[in-house]
C-alpha cells in the first residue's frame, strides 16, 4: 500500500478562500476589517518567522493585523499591560501572544489575562473549559485543523479508534477532546506511555504531536490507518546538512497507512489559516453577527 498524501497546503488555501471571501460582509457592517494583534517578544528566530506568516496571511484574508513587538527582557507588568489595552481596543478582535514568553515571564499568567473572546490561540483556560464541555468558543487552531483534514481524509470519525501521541495544551489535550466530540474512541499516550507501539497498532487515526523526530515506525501502524503528523523537527544529516522531518517516520508509514500528512507542507499551513478562521469567528460573535456557514 502506498498512502494517498494529505495536501495541508491546499486544504489550507481553500480555507483562507472561505475567510477572505467572508471578509467583505463584515467590514459592511462594521466599517472595518477584523483585526489581529499579534504579540512578539523577545528574538527567538522561529518565532519571528512565525509570526512574519501570519501577519501576511492575515493580509491575504483582507484582514488587519496590528503587530507589537517587544524587548526579550521586558518586565512581565509591561507585557500584561499591553495584554489589558488590547482586551480594551474594540478595534481588535483577536489577541495572539506568540509562545514562548522569555524566562521572567509567567506564560500562564499572560494566557490568562487575554479576554476569552478574543483569545484566537484558544489556550485560555475559559476556552478549554468550553471545548471540554462541548460549549461555542475559541479552539486551539492545529487540532482544528488537523480535525479538518481527518474528516476530509476519513469522513464520519464515529466510533474510530483514535492515537494521540502527545499532551500537551496547545495540541494533544485539545485535540482529544475534538476527537472525542467527533464520536472517536480516543486514547492519550505520552512520554509514559508503555508500549507505544501496540497503541499505535490498534488505531485507525494516529496524531503524533510529541516533537521527537520519527518517534513512530511504519512497522507499527495498522495497514490502513490515517496519519496526522504534529511534528516539526530540524534534524542534522550525516553531511552537516539539515532537513524538517515529522513525529513519524515517513518513508516507513507511507507504505502502510491509507494517508498521511508530510511534513512541511500537511498540517502547518492549517494552523495559519485556522487562526485567520478563529480571528474572523471571534470579530462576528463580538459584533453579533451570525457564524459564516460552512467556514
Ligand atoms: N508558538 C508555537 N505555536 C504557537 C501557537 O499556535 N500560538 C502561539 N501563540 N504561540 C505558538
């Protein structure tokens, strides 16, 4: 079997289509675009890359997007500060506060004082709680964009066995419980996992989101299972030359998986489009206007 590949970046164009083809009727109504404000502190270089994405996609959209950049060594007060005069900007629909926060400051802290509905990371513990009991709100956006491509990829998740590998908050607790939400049968596993591997046998759907390079063998999978791969790991050749490769390993799982995400190029483009998504859905419930079908 050689596994049909999961196209992230087309599925994640399209998505940005429906965003910016919504766009118009908001600034209709409310004279103006929606409005991100993304937070950069400090020079970590992934960061900056990131954020450089998203605030050209967020153009792309025909979206604004007001940046703010401050000194790695800023105190924690200061960052707070500005978190409560863009809670207080009714211009700003959004707030992303790009992780992670230099040493000095409490990440938790901050998360926290975002409003909740314009917190379009949804890492706010309100938004959690929201997903966790199945109430509207902000959801964290890799899972939803993975949860996009499963059911693209496998239609009705009902009753499917699911693997998350990995727990954290921004991806693996959230991604459970969209899975769970889904009717999918789901299992966590992490760092303490005994027996992976026979986890991972036993899933029709695995999400790897763990960031150890190829952690998960093809030899492992369920002939026919669908693979979303999480990771995002540069790791060095025996030549000094350097490549991006997933959770899983690749060349191994797409001989016995149906379909699977590559990395770059599968679910990456879709966290960028779903914050534009979260960032458009966060500017409609605060201006009360109805939920674009089929976003
Ligand atoms: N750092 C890495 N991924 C993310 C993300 O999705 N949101 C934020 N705010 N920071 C990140």
């Amino acid at each position: 079997m050689t596994a049909t590949l999961i196209d992230g970046k087309a599925h994640a164009a399209a998505l940005v289509e429906r965003v910016r083809a919504a766009v118009p009727a908001f600034a209709a109504a409310r004279g103006r675009a929606p409005g991100l404000a993304v937070v950069l502190v400090g020079d970590n270089p992934a960061s900056h890359v990131y954020v450089k994405n998203k605030l050209a996609r967020t153009a792309t959209a025909g979206m604004r997007s007001i940046e703010h950049r401050l000194p790695a060594d800023v105190p924690e007060t200061d960052l707070l500060a500005l978190v409560v005069a863009l809670n207080a900007d009714d211009a700003v629909d959004g707030i992303l506060v790009q992780l992670p926060l230099p040493g000095q400051i409490d990440e938790a802290k901050v998360l926290v004082a975002i409003d909740p509905d314009k917190d379009v990371d949804g890492f706010h513990p309100v938004n959690a709680g929201r997903l966790a009991t199945g109430l509207p709100g902000l959801v964290p956006c890799t899972p939803t964009g993975c949860l996009m491509l499963l059911k693209d990829a496998c239609g009705d998740l009902s009753g499917a066995e699911a693997l998350v590998v990995g727990r954290s908050n921004i991806v693996g607790k959230p991604m459970a419980a969209l899975l769970t939400a889904a009717s999918a049968t789901v299992t966590i596993a992490h760092s303490r996992t005994r027996d992976l591997a026979g986890h991972v046998a036993r899933a029709d759907i695995v999400v790897a989101a763990v960031g150890v390079p190829e952690l998960v063998r093809g030899s492992w999978l369920k002939p026919g299972a669908v693979v979303i791969d999480v990771g995002m790991n540069r790791i060095t050749r025996d030549d000094g030359t350097t490549k991006l490769v997933g959770d899983v390993n690749f060349n191994e799982a797409v001989a016995v998986a149906r379909a699977i995400t590559p990395v770059p190029g599968g679910v990456g483009p879709m966290t960028i489009a779903c914050l534009l998504r979260n960032t458009l859905t966060a500017a409609l419930l605060r201006a009360g206007l109805p939920a674009v079908v089929g976003l």
